[in-house]
C-alpha cells in the first residue's frame, strides 16, 4: 500500500494534454449519465461499480477466491450486457451522433425536410380557412416569447401545426415558435406593429408577424383566416397571397442559407 501511495505521488506534473484529456472523459462520462439516469441502465451501473469495488478488495486483502470468481465473471458480463441493453446501447450511439458537430452534416437535409413540413401544414390551413401564425427562429433567440407560451418542445410535422391551429384548440389563440426541426411553444405573443404605414387591412395575426421581425431576424408565416391566402414576414415586411412554390422558395432563401433580406417588391399594404 505504500509502494502504491509512494508512486502516485511520484507521478509527473500534469499539463495541458493532461486536462483536456481529463475534460473530454469527464463530458463522455457526464452525458452517458444524463443518458442513463431513470433507465434500468443505472442498477447495470451500480451493479458494475459493485463488481470492480469486490475486485480491488479482493486483490488488497488478498482473497483469491472472490478475485478469481470476478476476474471469470467479467467476461460473460460484458457479452451479457451487450445483448440485454442493445436498445439502450443503439440509443446512447444515437445520442452521441446528435452532437453539434455532427449535426452540421446533416443540417441541410433536415432543413428542407423542415420547409416542407412547414409548406404542407400551411397549404392545408390556407384551404380549410384557418388562422394561423408560425414564428421561425434563426439568429436571434425568441427565448422570450417561447416563455410567454405552451412549451411544446416536440418534432416539427404538419399534422402536429394542423392539429393546434384547429379552432377548437385551446392552443389555437397566438403563434407557435420553431426552433430548428422542433416546434417550441405553442400560444405564444408576439408583439403587434405601431408602423403607421402597415394597411388597414392587415389583422391581428399578420401586425404580430410584421411586429415580431420588426425587432428580430425571425421569418414568420400567416395564414389569413377570412381569405386563406398565405403570407411571410420577413425584416418588417410582409408578402401575401403566396403560393405554396412560392413559400417554399423563400423559406429556402431565408432558413436555409440564413441570409438575405426582404424582397425588393415587397410591401407593406396589399
């Protein structure tokens, strides 16, 4: 025990290599626990931690048996493991590909999966005449009015967008912000417009879709009630009477690429 103690303290000075390695072992460690906590996987674990603890007691006192009984068992253990929590395993690998830096690979592709789930849900209210507002977040954050709404936080389809605009929703009643491939909150406020040159014609919805990119880089779509038409607001401008083509294109332009500014014919009033 001391000849252990004598050359860890011997050990050479730590260095930077040393803490990064230390870092990244610590996030492999701390997400594979945020991936396993409520999961039968934490008996596996506690189980796991008994065994090892048994082993290094075992080879300190020194108990033969147990240490051989342990060193035998691990090995059926390990192929145990790997058979009774294969879901957990594909789950945990599937998690670990959804990290950022993979997630560049396949942005492009989950953005216009994203657009034309947006289209679909916004041709279908345009036909059943149902209001609608729908607030896509880029730069900037919408914490803000993500909070002033229902938190959803669930995966962006059509029929889920159909589903809460339906009058008799009680989510109907305000906008749903989306973050990325997933619809945030929904019911939320958005600011109304005070530009006095904004028509009179436009309701509520479309002043809060005006209001909203009036101080944000955000791209909003409206879906007039009285005429079904399609509208999108972008940089305090909004167009209207869009076709479905033309929705998609412009959502390619401004979510996609995340540039570019309102279209040069675009207005105000009607």
């Amino acid at each position: 025990m001391s000849e252990y103690l004598t050359g860890l303290l011997r050990r050479p000075p730590v260095g930077w290599w040393d803490l990064l390695d230390i870092a990244i072992v610590s996030i492999i460690l701390y997400e594979f626990l945020k991936l396993i906590r409520g999961t039968r996987a934490v008996q596996m674990a506690a189980g796991s931690l008994l065994l090892v603890g048994l082993f290094y007691i075992s080879r300190l006192a020194p108990l033969q048996t147990l240490n051989w009984m342990i060193r035998n068992m691990l090995v059926y253990v390990a192929f145990a493991a790997i058979v009774i929590f294969q879901s957990d395993i594909r789950r945990a690998l599937a998690h670990f590909g959804q990290a950022p830096f993979f997630r560049y690979f396949y942005r492009q592709e989950s953005a216009n999966e994203t657009i034309e789930e947006l289209v679909v849900a916004a041709t279908m209210l345009s036909q059943q005449r149902i209001g609608a507002i729908i607030a896509i977040e880029r730069e900037i954050g919408l914490r803000n009015y993500i909070e002033s709404g229902i938190p959803i936080d669930a995966t962006l389809t059509y029929d889920l967008i159909v589903t809460i605009f339906q009058p008799k929703s009680p989510l109907h009643d305000g906008a749903i912000i989306v973050q990325e491939d997933r619809i945030a909150a929904a019911a939320c406020f958005l600011p109304l417009t005070v530009n006095p040159r904004v028509s009179r014609e436009l309701g509520t919805r479309h002043r809060a879709a005006i209001g909203l990119t009036e101080e944000n880089d955000a791209v909003a779509i409206v879906i007039s009630e009285e005429r079904g038409q399609i509208a999108l607001a972008m940089n305090g401008r909004i167009d209207r009477g869009l076709s479905a083509d033309d929705l998609r294109e412009r959502l390619k332009t401004f979510v996609v690429q995340r540039r570019g500014s309102g279209r040069p014919g675009s207005a105000y009033d009607a």
